[in-house]
C-alpha cells in the first residue's frame, strides 16, 4: 500500500511540474497547480513514512542461529509398559575421556651412555649429541669409596661399575635439574619403562635397584620426591632381609687397655712409646700418662702419626 501510495504521489508530482512550467511561460494562473503540487509532496511523505525500509540486496548478511546446548544428556528410559523400540528411541550420548598419568604411564626421559662410574651413586655419560656430563642419582645415598672409605663403599661402586659402565641409559629429571656442584639430578632407567608401576621401578630403575639390594640407603632432599615412597618401601624389605650394608656386623668396641703414653712438656700430642715422635722428646720434657683418659685430661691430643685412642 505504502508503495502505490509512493508512485501515485511521483505521477502526481511529475504533471503538476510539467503544467506549472508551461503556465508559468504563458503567464496564466497558477494556484491549482501549485495546490496540486502540494498534495503530490503530501502524499509523498505519507507513503515515506508508512513503506519499510529496504535492505539493499548487494549486501551479504549472515544470520547466526543459537548454538545447540552441548551439556551431555543423560538417556532417559522409556515409561513401563511402552512397546516401542527401546533402542531406536535411545540416545547415547559419549562423555569425553581425560587421561590421567596413570592411564597413560608415559615420562620424559633422555638416552644416554654411561662412559665412568665415579662411585656408587655418580656416574658420567655422554649424551646423543655428543654432550658430556656428570649424573647424580636422586634419591639415595651409598657409602663413601673416594675421598675417604665407608664399609660397603668399595661394594657399592663395584656393583655400580659392573650394572652400568658403557651401558645405554634413560634419564629422568624430577623437580632440581642439577645440584650446587653442577651435576645432574637424575633417576637413572636401565630401559624405558612400559608403565609407571612399582613392578617396572623394581626391575628397571638402578636407583631402586641399589636401595633394594641394600648398597645405597634412602636420601631424601625435597623437592626431589617422585619415587620416595617407593625408595622407603624398598629400604625396609633390603633391612629385613639383612641385604647387603645392612648385614654388616658391627664391629664390636675396643676395651681400652692399661697402657703408658707419652707426650712433651712443650707439646700437645700424646703418643705411644714407640712413635717416632715419641723418642725424639728430650727426658727433661718427657710426660708419662698412664691412659689415655689422664692424657686428654691433661688437655693433650692424640698423635695423627702413630694414631692412639
């Protein structure tokens, strides 16, 4: 309607022009047209004012519909005593599957080969880019072989040499990636595991392997404790089935004996009679203990040479 409205007042319009300009040139009155022209222009408006606007049709509109709830829908089971076709009417709906590390069993590990065994718990590889570096292995502590002897020290870095050296290895970092004297922090796998079990750090882990075979005790230093637990209950089945440092006899103490030391007047050591150092105090200096209880009473110290108790 509005559109017919539109064209009426164009046609209306457009003649009274025509006519208002040939009377205009004649000279003759010009009122009617003029009021004629008025009601064109009226009607023009109304049919403005009523006729919707268009949307120009060269332009590209997309129209979006709201996205479907993606909430999973639990089925819901057919009314008792409905006939149909149960499954036909079902819709199952699957929930999304998160793995989790146990499912998944995977860690990161870096291969490489042990080319020295420093002692029972240090090692040195090279890595596949040819990189050479030192390893401590985490978690556990053996006895001392290098720089001073413990008892099992010597056991312990042999049992080392022999599982590891020129072996290929797996690498694993916990939380430090290296100590304050620059070495790495790692656990140590003589293959890659198949899963993280206790089963497969029984047999594939070197730093379990020495806990459980009683040459390495546990030591643990935060925030390095993957494994810790697993290391504990490996510690308490090596201690009791004595295996390894943990069947060493103590040896039993030493009775302290009634023997005479010596020392010097111008000295603080006190030594047995024999000591080197001992024959060479002159006799006016000579001090005679007669235990070393009266010696280090005396404020004396044992001699480092002939080493008294």
């Amino acid at each position: 309607m509005g559109a017919f409205i539109g064209f009426l007042s164009i046609f209306i319009i457009l003649i009274c022009a025509v006519f208002l300009l040939i009377n205009m040139k004649k000279r003759k009155g010009k009122k009617k047209l003029l009021l004629w022209l008025c009601v064109g222009l009226g009607l023009f408006v109304v049919a403005s004012a009523i006729t919707p606007a268009q949307i120009p049709s060269n332009e590209n509109y997309i129209v979006t519909k709201p996205e479907p709830d993606e909430t999973p829908v639990e089925p819901t089971e057919a009314p008792p005593g409905d006939t149909k076709d149960k499954e036909a009417e079902t819709t199952i709906v699957k929930l999304p599957v998160y793995e989790t590390l146990e499912e998944t069993s995977t860690i990161i590990t870096v291969k490489a080969t042990v080319t020295r065994v420093i002692d029972g718990d240090t090692i040195e590889v090279m890595l596949d880019d040819g990189t050479e570096e030192r390893v401590r292995l985490i978690g556990i502590d053996t006895p001392e072989s290098t720089t001073r002897h413990e008892p099992y020290g010597l056991e312990a870095s042999n049992f080392t040499k022999e599982k590891l050296h020129g072996e290929v290895v797996y690498l694993e970092t916990d939380v430090t990636n290296r100590d304050r004297f620059e070495r790495l922090l790692r656990y140590v796998w003589l293959d890659y595991p198949s899963e993280i079990s206790e089963q497969e750090i029984r047999v594939k882990m070197f730093n379990a392997v020495l806990v459980l075979t009683g040459y390495a005790q546990v030591a643990t230093y935060p925030p390095n404790i993957k494994y810790a637990d697993y290391f504990a209950r490996f510690q308490n089945e090596a201690r009791e089935s004595n295996s390894g440092l943990w069947g060493i006899i103590p040896a039993e103490p030493v009775a302290e004996t009634e023997t005479e030391f010596v020392g010097s007047a111008a000295g603080n050591k006190y030594h047995y009679p024999d000591c080197r150092w001992a024959q060479r105090i002159s006799a006016r200096n000579l001090i005679i203990f007669s235990s070393t209880a009266d010696a280090r009473n005396a404020g004396y110290e044992p001699c480092e040479t002939c080493s008294p108790p």
